[in-house]
C-alpha cells in the first residue's frame, strides 16, 4: 500500500523535565511531508528544529520527552512502538545525516567497518558481503573504494560527510532526515555535496527532510520550506512562494538578510561596489527568546515591527492564506 | 611509531635521571656522607662488609665525576652491590626473589582490579540513575579514601587472624617444597588471595569512577547518536562505539596511576609480611641497609617506567590517530 | 566565582563533605585542649574499650581516644600545608608553562613529567632514610614528589585559556604578561584550583600515613601514621587488640571521603553531563516507566 503522505507530525510537543520544571522546545508543530519531496525546516540555533528531527527517531536524550501529539510514518504513530520496532526503524526505514562529520564518525573504527555495521545489522548478510556493499556504498558517493579501511581521521570533511551520507543510504531508507549536513563545510565543498544529494535523491527516490539555518540554501534546495521560530511553525510554503510572497514578519526579516548580488537599482544589474547605492542589510533586532521563559502571545511579538495588543495576548494559528501557503500571524488573519 | 619512540627517549631520560638520584641522594646529607653512613653501623661491620659498602657506593678519593661514572658502570652492568643485612649475598640476588613475588602479586592484582572497575565503570554508565549508578560511587569513594595498608590491617585482621580463613603472612607455606605441586600451588593461592583481595578492593572504585565518568562524556557525543540512529543494538554501541573510545583515555589514566598503584602493593606486602620488593624496603631501612636500600629503588622506578611503556604500546595498538603520529 | 560557591550551597554531597571536616577541623582545633597529655601511661596497656577509656588503651598504656584526637592536629595541619604547598609550586610552574609556551613550556613541562613518573614511594622512603626523621622531613619529601601532578593539570588549563577571546584581547592590548596571568588566567582556574587543592590534600594526608607508618617520621610525636606504626610494632593483630588502629584509619578514611566529596561536588559543577536528572527519573518512575534509550512519551498533562 503505498502512501502518498510519508510523513504527519501532529502537534507535537517537547519537553525538558528539569529541576526547575518543564522546558517546552517545541510546542505544538504539525507538518506533512510527502512522498519525493524535499522540504526544508528553517530556523535559528535553539528554535527546536534538530529537537524535531531527533524526536522523530526517538533519540532526544534526558531530560527530554515527548509529551503531546503523534508522529505518523507510513501509517503508523511512532510514540506507539516499542523498542523493537524502533530499532528496527532506524536506519532502514528512517535514516539521520547530522552536521560535522567530524563528530559524527567513530575515530577508532574504519569507516568501512561503520558502513558494514548498520548493514549487518538490518540485513543478515555475512561480514563479506557487507564489506563488498560498503564498498559499492562509497563508489556511489565518488569515494574510491578502496578507503574502505581508512579511519575517520584520514579523510577530508567533505569525504566526512560523504561518508556518512552513504551509511544513511546504505540501506535505502524511505525517509532521510538531514540535519546541517552541510554546515561545518566550506563553500565549495558544500555545493558539491549538495548536488550529490540532489543527485542521489533523483537516482533512488527517497523523501528528505533537510534542516538549516541557512535559509538561501533551503530555498535552493527544497520543494516545501517549514519557517521556525522558538519552537512553533510560523509559516510553511511552497519554496518560491516563500521566495517572492513571504509572509510572516520573521520570514521577511530573515530573507531581508541576504545581501543581494544583483543591485536592481544599478543600470549594469552587477553592483559589486561600483554603480548605484548599495542595499541595506537589515537584521532582525533582538535575540530568540529564552525557552524557559518564553513571551506570552505570539513568541515573536517583542521583536516585531508590526505587533498589536492581541498579538500579546493570544498565541496565532497556523492558518492558510493562499495555495499551498500557511501562515501563524494575526496581522494576516482578519 | 614515532610516537612510541619518542616516549622511549623520554622513558630513558627518567631512567637517568632516577639513577642520578640515588648516585646524588646519599652525597647531599650533611656531613661526611662515609663517616655519617658507617657511623650509623656503631662500628659492628667487619672490613669486608665496610669494603663492599665503599666499593657499592663509589666512595673513594676520586673526584666526583669520576665517582659518577664507576657508579654508571656499575650499574650499566647491573651490579647493585653488596647487601649489608644479607652479607656477603649480592643485592641483585636479594632482590631477584623478591621481584618474583611482587609480579606475581600486584601485577595480577592491577590487572584484576582495573579489569573489573572498568566494566563496572561501563555497567554504571550504560544504566544512569540504575542502582549501580547510585550507590557504586559514594561507597567506592568511602572503600577508596581509607589507606592502602589499613585495610590491609583490617582484612588481615578480620580473615585472618580473627576467623582464620587465610594463612596470616609470607608467600606460601614454609613446610611446602617450592615445586609445581598442587599443594604448592595452592598454598601459593591462599597466601596470595587476601593481600591480592586488598588491592583490589581498595582501587576498584576509583577504576570505576574514571570509566563512569569518561564514559558519560562520550555518550555526548555525535557519533554515539548516530550509530543509535543507524538500528545498531544497545549492546553493540555500548562496545564498539562507547567503550572502546573511553578505554583511550582509560588506559592513559592506568598508565599514569602504575606509580601510585605500586606504592600501595608494596604497602600491603608490608602488612602480610609477603616476601616482595615492599617487605625487603622495609626490612632494609629497619637495617639500614643502604646499598639494598638504593639496589630497590633503582629496580622499582625502573620496573615503573618499563611497565609505563609497555601502556604506552597499548595505547597506540588501541588508538588509530596515535599510529600515525598524530594525537 | 561566586556562582559556584551558590551551588555547592545546594550540593547534597558538597554539604555532607564540608560537614565532616567542619568537625575534624573543629576536633583539631580544640580537641588537645580537653584530653590532656596523649603520651601518659593512663591504665593498663591494651585494655579494649570501657567507659573509663572510650576507646581503650595502647599498647604502652596511653589513651587511644586522646592520641586520636591529638594525632588530627597533627596530622591535618600537615597534610593540609603540604597540599597548599604542592598546588601553589604546581601553579606557578604550570601556568608559567602553560601561558609562555615555546622552550620554555618545553623544558618545564619535561621536567614535570619525570617528576610525574618517578613512582612516589621508593623516592620518599631512600630520601626520608637518609635524612633526619621528622615532620619536616616529611612535609618536604610530599612537597618534592607531589607538585608535578597539580602542575600538569594547571598547565593544562592555563594553555587552553591563553588562547580565549579575553586573554588574546588583554594580549593584544599590550597589557603586562604578569598582570594578565593574575588578572585574567587564575580568577578563571579557581574551580580547577580548588579542586587540585583538594586533591593534593587527599594524597598528601594519605602518603604521610603511610610513611610515617613505615617509621619514617618522627615516631615519638603523635600523629595519625605514627599512631597506627605504634599499633603495628605492638602487634595489634596478634594481639587481637583492633581498638588500636581501628579509629586512626576510620578518620583517615572519613576525612579522606569528606574530601573526595567535595571534590566529585565541583567536579559535577564543571561538567553538568555529569549530574543525574532527578526530576526527570521521578517523573518516569511515577508513569511506570524507567529511562531507557529512546525518548519516552509523556501524554499526561501536568499543570
């Protein structure tokens, strides 16, 4: 039976149980994710995006828990399974790319070794002949085959990180979940590495969720864009839509950042110092607001340019206002 | 393996320096180091013995650096001397037989300990919060805070004088020949298990401890979540993905504890009056005894800086980054 | 700095730990003062405990429970100097080492690792053998073999902050080398500080015990080691007579532990990793669920 709709988070919510009481990370997020598409979840460090990541593997570490909502994957809540099928999930059917390749690699192991092991494990196939698919792993990633005994020190980060997006796919996973692969990589090496993606994904077909803090690079890459900020999803669209139309203030500010190459002012187009006054970048005044104390009303309201009493007071729904386009403002909303 | 060699040049370093030491030691006291020494026998050593002290220390009338290098010679060509208390036997003969004993007890008492605190240590780590966890800590760091040969004292005391369980000193029965019997074998066992218990018992927990700890903060890491989030069972990550990089630092901290470790093993010989390197020290101070006094010393740093490097070559057999130079 | 002391405040162990050397020290400080002298033959020698003598008597007749309590000032004004002692060596080489760097780092830090190495024991005993018995003899001796380790790890910490935003800063600004080590580096080690100071303490009480236990301290001067060296001579264990070294070691220990206590307080502080979360356990527990591997679920609301 196939499902069109890979993945629906509904309202979901984490907590942190500390000693000062809960912490709420996220809080009440819902999104879908369908089959093929890319779709991006955008938001600074500390808005709860590789929270949710990690919640739907079930690997936040205490004092984290899931204490609302469901998260349904080909049909089945995964807060219903028990540890068996979780592990089962992992890696087959749901794999996780993080960021610095540096950390995320085991020092004392060769990386062929780590290949096999997700392989062996899932697959019962002999030692041999998940070496021969680790091997054939790296070819697809254009590594030479023959690093199948190098360590994790001896390889660059962009070979890191490649490395590690073959033992996700090593096993052809349905739902690839990538957390700033690209991040801790120099600019030439993560274009590489993100053509590789693209490429991967147009051979083998498998859903991403891709998540960054860089919002030109999701824009780039993704089908859908999930905007978050302070743990709640303030917009979600179609990535052009998003592009031209956005529409949350956040999302405004955070697209008024990129410093533009093409100076529209200038007769030439190219402005690189020369004709015309150079644009204005404007930053987003004020700072994410602690999780712990978090403003009530809508969570972006102090820093808002366009903010009004019942913004204050009343946390805004996600509400859609065009195709395809949902937005949590109330200023929208009339 | 550059690495190794270059630990090598520094392990042969201290090796001087250590003999240097005690060539120095006994040439700082105040006064006339001869004079003072032999005055402290009250003139009870006939002339051969007082010969042999004069030629063990390179006492003579040359100058110093004269007196260094004979001294170097010597032991170059490992001749420690002449034992006062043992006249006429030769101090590397006295501490031949204890070296045997002091092996055989702290080297398989060490290895028993650290083996078994480091898979505690694991255990208590994997199950944060479990019983293990709570209680393991406060009663190791209790158990560990009392001194080496107190509880030696205290063990002897209790299982062997008071219930009798073990013999109460020396390696083995003295009515038992010394050949590969089975009653001679198991005398040897007896006599061992209680002062081999005290290591243990007294360094388990700090073994514990470290591997807890150094095992929380790897099970931080990135690559610990990944290999979670590739299926992999508890168990395997536990091994192969935790505990395997915690032993790193884990084998570094054995390595720089070996000192500390054979000090306290020599303590608890002291106590069971087992016939090691620690019973001869004692004795040979009691006696005065100077060349064997120096002849131990000597062979305890140096077994200590041997035992350093053969850590050192673990490290790098168990560290790829090490093999290569780097660190 | 005072962020810390706040939260020791609210550490069961670090509490428990200062408890117990509140009362040593508070033993050490007045305790001589009610028992008289501790080396006067009082009763019969090696009569267990009674109400006359709580913790009956020596081998030579004296008072167990008076040397116990005279052997505390002893004992812990010397361990606790030569600690201060070894961490303040260990400090200054460490951070000179550590914040110049270069030869200089080299040759200190050669110089402290053969000190590291050299076993401590066989070292204390050839110097303590040749040299006049006594306290400070021994204070010397620990102070000579003890100071490499507290070095190494102030070295350690001093390098890491040389090359901090604020040092490089001050570096920078063309400040006083002398003044940024004072000013900047050590307000920021003082938690690495204590606990080095309480480490050196620990090893420090524990291997003067032993030497003097070994009968290389001053064996007519009461102390802990020289107290247990007494019982040892006497035959205590023969004897049966475990009233004579029983209590000594139990507070060697208990001071020990306190230390120990205090120290795993701040190192639990450094490092929050290493904190267990209980209120997250309890709210499992009370769910019917223990922590495990993967993330729980929670649904009941609680508010």
């Amino acid at each position: 039976m196939m499902f069109t709709e890979l993945l629906r988070v509904e309202d979901l919510r984490v907590e942190y149980l500390t000693e000062a009481g809960r912490v709420r990370v996220v809080d009440d997020v819902s999104f879908t994710l369908r089959r093929g598409e890319i779709l991006g979840l955008a938001g600074e460090s500390g808005s709860g995006k590789t929270t949710i990541a990690l919640a739907i593997l079930r690997l936040l570490k205490a004092p984290a828990a899931i204490t609302g909502g469901r998260i349904l994957f080909e049909g089945r809540d995964i807060l219903d399974l028990d540890e068996v099928e979780l592990r089962r999930m992992r890696g087959r059917r749901i794999a996780l790319v993080t960021q610095s390749a540096m950390n995320a690699l085991n020092p004392v192991l060769t990386i062929g070794e780590q290949l096999a092991d997700a392989i062996i494990e899932h697959e019962r196939v002999t030692r041999f002949r998940a070496r021969e698919r680790a091997r054939e792993q790296l070819q697809v990633v254009g590594i030479d085959p023959d690093r199948v005994r190098s360590y994790p020190h001896e390889l660059s980060g962009g070979m890191r990180q490649r490395v590690v997006i073959a033992m996700a796919l090593a096993l052809s996973p349905s739902l690839v979940l990538m957390d700033e692969p690209t991040t801790a990589l120099d600019v030439v090496i993560q274009r590489d590495i993100l053509v590789e993606i693209a490429k991967l994904r147009d051979e083998r077909g498998f859903t991403i969720l891709f998540i960054s803090h860089d919002l030109s690079l999701l824009l780039e890459m993704c089908t859908r864009i999930g905007v978050l900020y302070a743990g709640r999803l303030v917009e979600a669209a179609g990535a052009r839509s998003l592009a031209e139309k956005p529409k949350h203030p956040y999302t405004e500010g955070l697209i008024r950042c990129f410093p533009p190459l093409v100076n529209r002012a200038a007769p030439a187009g190219l402005h690189f110092g020369r004709a015309g006054p150079p644009p204005r970048l404007v930053g987003i005044g004020g700072a994410p607001p602690d999780p712990r104390d978090p403003p009530p009303g809508c969570h972006f309201h102090p820093r808002c340019a366009r903010c009004v009493a019942v913004c204050r007071t009343t946390e805004p729904a996600l509400i859609t206002v065009a195709k395809d386009h949902e937005v949590a403002c109330h200023r929208l909303q009339s | 393996m550059r690495y190794l060699l270059r630990r090598l040049a520094f392990y042969l370093l201290a090796a001087w320096a250590s003999i240097t030491l005690a060539f120095v030691i006994p040439r700082l006291m105040p006064g006339d180091p001869e004079a003072t020494m032999f005055a402290r026998f009250h003139g009870k050593l006939d002339p051969q013995a007082m010969a042999a002290l004069r030629d063990t220390f390179g006492f003579s009338d040359e100058p110093m650096w004269r007196q260094y290098i004979s001294y170097l010679g010597h032991v170059a060509s490992g001749d420690l001397g002449v034992s006062v208390s043992y006249f006429p036997a030769r101090v590397g003969d006295v501490i031949a037989t204890g070296m045997v004993w002091t092996l055989f007890l702290a080297g398989m008492a060490v290895v028993i300990a650290y083996a078994l605190g480091t898979l505690l240590g694991i255990a208590a780590a994997w199950r944060r919060g479990g019983w293990l966890d709570s209680i393991g800590p406060p009663l190791f760091v209790l158990v560990g805070a009392f001194p080496f040969f107190w509880l030696a004292m205290l063990l002897l005391f209790l299982f062997g004088f008071t219930l009798g369980w073990t013999p109460v000193r020396h390696a083995y029965d003295s009515r038992v020949s010394a050949e590969l019997s089975l009653s001679f074998v198991w005398s040897v066992v007896t006599h061992a298990a209680l002062p081999a218990i005290t290591i243990v018992v007294a360094t388990v927990g700090s073994w514990m401890l470290d591997m807890r700890n150094t095992m929380v903060s790897i099970l931080g890491e990135d690559y610990i979540t990944m290999a979670h989030a590739k299926g992999l069972p508890p168990r395997r990550v536990m091994f192969r993905y935790a505990a395997r990089n915690a032993l790193l630092p884990s084998v570094t901290s054995f390595g720089m504890a070996l000192g500390f470790l054979l000090s306290g093993s020599l303590l608890t010989e002291i106590v069971f009056s087992y016939p090691g390197q620690g019973y001869l020290l004692i004795q040979a101070v009691r006696s005065l005894d100077y060349p064997l006094i120096q002849g131990l010393f000597l062979t305890i740093t140096l077994a200590v800086l041997g035992a350093n490097f053969l850590v050192d070559i673990v490290y790098v057999w168990l560290d790829p980054r090490a093999r290569r130079g780097q660190q | 700095m005072t962020g810390v002391i706040n939260q020791l405040a609210h550490n069961r162990r670090a509490l428990v730990g200062l408890a117990i050397l509140g009362c040593f020290a508070l033993l050490a400080l007045v305790g001589p003062l009610f028992v008289g002298d501790p080396t006067a033959m009082v009763a019969r020698p090696l009569s267990p405990p009674s109400w006359d003598h709580w913790l009956g008597t020596t081998g030579q007749g004296q008072d167990v429970l008076a040397q116990t309590i005279a052997g505390a000032r002893t004992t812990l004004v010397i361990g606790f100097t030569v600690g201060f002692a070894q961490v303040a060596i260990g400090a200054l080489v460490g951070t000179t080492a550590g914040y110049v760097g270069s030869r200089v780092d080299d040759a200190l830090s050669l110089v402290i690792n053969i000190f590291l190495i050299m076993p401590g024991l066989p070292l204390m005993v050839i110097v303590a053998a040749y040299m006049p018995t006594g306290s400070i003899t021994i204070a010397l001796v620990l102070v000579a073999t003890g100071w490499a380790w507290s070095a190494r790890v102030i070295r350690a910490q001093a390098m890491s902050l040389r090359d901090r935003d604020f040092v490089l800063a001050a570096r920078l600004a063309g400040e006083n080398p002398l003044r940024i080590v004072t000013h900047e580096i050590v307000p920021n080690m003082t938690s690495l500080l204590a606990s080095a100071f309480i480490g050196a303490t620990i090893y420090a009480i524990g291997a003067e015990v032993a030497l003097e236990f070994l009968g290389l301290g001053d064996v007519s001067a009461v102390s802990w080691g020289t107290n247990l060296y007494w019982a040892s001579n006497d035959s205590a264990l023969l004897t049966g007579a475990w009233w004579t070294f029983v209590p000594t070691g139990t507070c060697v220990a208990l001071v020990g532990s306190a230390l120990a206590l205090v120290n795993s307080a701040i190192d639990e502080i450094g490092n929050p990793r290493l904190r267990t979360e209980h209120a997250f356990e309890d709210e499992l527990r009370a769910a019917g669920m223990s922590p495990g591997l993967s993330t729980p679920v929670l649904r009941r609301e609680v508010d």
